[in-house]
C-alpha cells in the first residue's frame, strides 16, 4: 500500500500557547499527529505583543495561519485543518462512531476540564504547584525570575476565584470528584486493549479528552491517582504527547463493550443534564445554572461559550441522527433525550 503524503498549508503556522493550557497542547498534539509544521510560540512577557497583534480574546491557544488570519478556538482549529489536510483522518468512517468521537471530543473540553481544574486549584499543594509553574513559563527571563516567588501567592489569589467559572466549587465538589474517580476507571479498562480511544489510531475524541487529562496528570493529586491506579491510561497519556497511527480505528460495535458505561455514567449521566441545562439558562437570562446528580444539587455560573458549543454539537448529530446504530446506541445509553 502507498504511504499516503499529506498536503500542507502554504505556510508555516504559529501556536502561541502556554504548556499548562489543555487546549494549546490539544492543538499541539494535533499538528504533530498530522505532521503539519508550525512554530511553537509561548505566550509570555517576551512574546505578549504578538498575541495582543492578533487575540479577539485574552484565551490561548492562538493559531496564526497568516499575518491576518488567526484562530483562537481549539475545536474550530482542528476542524479547520482537518478539512485542509484531510488525511490521516481523524474522523471514523462509521457515521455512528464519528459522532461517538465528536460526542466524546465535547465532553474533554467541556466537562474534564471541570475535573482538571477542580484538583488543580482545590488542594493547596495542587495550587502552590500550578502556581508556581505558570509564574516561570510567563515569567521566563532575568531579572524577573527573581520575583517568581513573590508572585505565586498573587497567582494562587487570582485563579482560585476562576474556579466558580468551571463549576468548581464546594457544593460541585463531590460530584467532580466522583466524575474524576470514575472516568478515569472506565479509561483505564476501555484502553488496557486498544493504543486509543477508537482503536490503533486516534480520533478527534482523543485530543478532546487527552488535553485536560494530561494536564491533570501533570498535578500532584491527580498525577498520584493516576499512575497508582490507571497504567493503560497513563501510557496513553503519553503517548498522545506526539500520537502516531499504530493501524486502523477499530469498530464501533467492538468498543462498545468497553465504551458504553462512559457514555452512560458520566456523559448521559451529568455531561449532558448540564449542558442541556445550561443551555436553557441562558435563553432564560438566568446568572446560574442548577440541577441535581444523585439527589444533591450541582450549581454553576451559566456558560454562554458552552452554549455555543453545545449547539455546534447538536447540529452535527442533526447530520448523523438518521443512522440507525447511532439512534440505538444514544437510545440505549440514555444520551437520546438530550441531543434531540
């Protein structure tokens, strides 16, 4: 078979990013995967007038396609350069385990990031940490590397307000770190026999998942929790630092087993109550998004990007929702009510 060469864009890209950003090193991974060549550009003092040239926000990462094209969105990235360097496809053929990626992909972003960041900034040694590994990637050069730590308490200050924005907070806690325990175990055992997520190559749900689990893992709490209990996952982990295909996606009906009680338990079962949720919030102009998991109440600043984003997702199921396997699988793991 004829190894098959991607085409690549006309120019070099540039990511500004940050190595403690889940979704730069998502995007990172990502070009490496497809072997698309780029720059990588921190984001720091030295580098600040170049991001403010081109960021809409103050987010990373930032993707510059172009002295005038730039990009601040991980997915939409992605999205974009998958459909300009089509191949390896990160995408299954099956339409229903496409939208099983897409599904997943989501989830990372949206909902492992509350896990991420609930260990992150909770525990004070997890916090110090952080704290301290920021202030020395944005502070990078001398004289300054001088005031690092007399910065890392202000660090500290400033992020753990920032927690209420991903639902991190006390009355959210046990629910997360229930999240946390949970899907790491189903990770774990669904990746004991298998390189990635959907088989010897990865996906668009590796990425999504990949980056706040790798950050996670990079803390002292949860990098404790993982490597005592979850090698398949941890290997994963770092194997999707720089992903290589090892054969072909494997079928949907083959990963099920394996698969299902993470669709079940933890995306069915608070992903999508959320999202829903929250969705319907902001159409009512509500500050705060409220529901209950397991009898006990989950509270959290209303999401207006998630909004967004959930919105997106359920237009590509609109695409996918006439394939029979999908419409049984979302019916059968009681994802179905929530995407229609």
């Amino acid at each position: 078979m004829a190894t098959y060469i991607p085409q690549q864009p006309s120019k070099r890209l540039r990511l500004i990013g940050l190595t403690m950003s889940p979704y730069s090193l998502k995007v990172r991974s990502y070009l490496r995967y497809k072997k698309i060549p780029f720059e990588w550009v921190d984001r720091n003092r030295k580098n600040e007038a170049l991001f403010q040239k081109h960021a809409r926000v103050q987010l990373i990462p930032l993707v510059l396609f172009s002295e005038d094209d730039a990009m601040q969105d991980s997915t939409p990235i992605i999205e974009r350069l998958e459909s300009e360097v089509p191949e390896p496809s990160i995408h299954p053929v099956e339409p229903a385990a496409r939208f099983i990626s897409e599904l997943l992909e989501e989830f990372g972003d949206e909902w492992c990031n509350k896990l991420m960041f609930q260990y992150r900034w909770g525990p004070k040694e997890d916090a110090r940490s952080a704290a301290k590994r920021i202030t020395a990637l944005m502070m990078p050069e001398f004289p300054l590397k001088v005031l690092r730590p007399l910065l890392v308490p202000f660090m500290i200050r400033r992020m753990v307000p920032r927690m209420a924005f991903a639902g991190a907070n006390g009355t959210n806690a046990p629910h997360l770190e229930r999240s946390w325990f949970r899907t790491v175990e189903i990770l774990n055992e669904h990746l004991e026999h298998r390189s990635y997520l959907f088989g010897e190559r990865p996906a668009f749900a590796d990425f999504g998942i990949w980056g706040n689990l790798n950050q996670a893992y990079s803390d002292p709490t949860c990098g404790r929790h993982l490597s005592q209990n979850a090698p398949a996952l941890v290997h994963w982990i770092e194997r999707m630092d720089s992903p290589e295909a090892k054969g072909d996606f494997e079928s949907l009906s083959s990963l099920l087993p394996s698969l299902a009680p993470l669709l079940e338990e933890q995306i069915a079962g608070r992903f999508l109550p959320w999202a829903v949720a929250n969705a319907r919030a902001l159409e009512l102009d509500e500050k705060e998004t409220s529901l209950e998991f397991d009898g006990t109440p989950y509270i959290q600043k209303t999401f207006k990007y998630h909004a967004w984003s959930f919105a997106q997702l359920k237009e590509k199921f609109s695409r996918a929702s006439q394939d029979p396997f999908l419409r049984n699988i979302l019916a059968e793991t009681g994802c179905a009510p929530f995407l229609s």
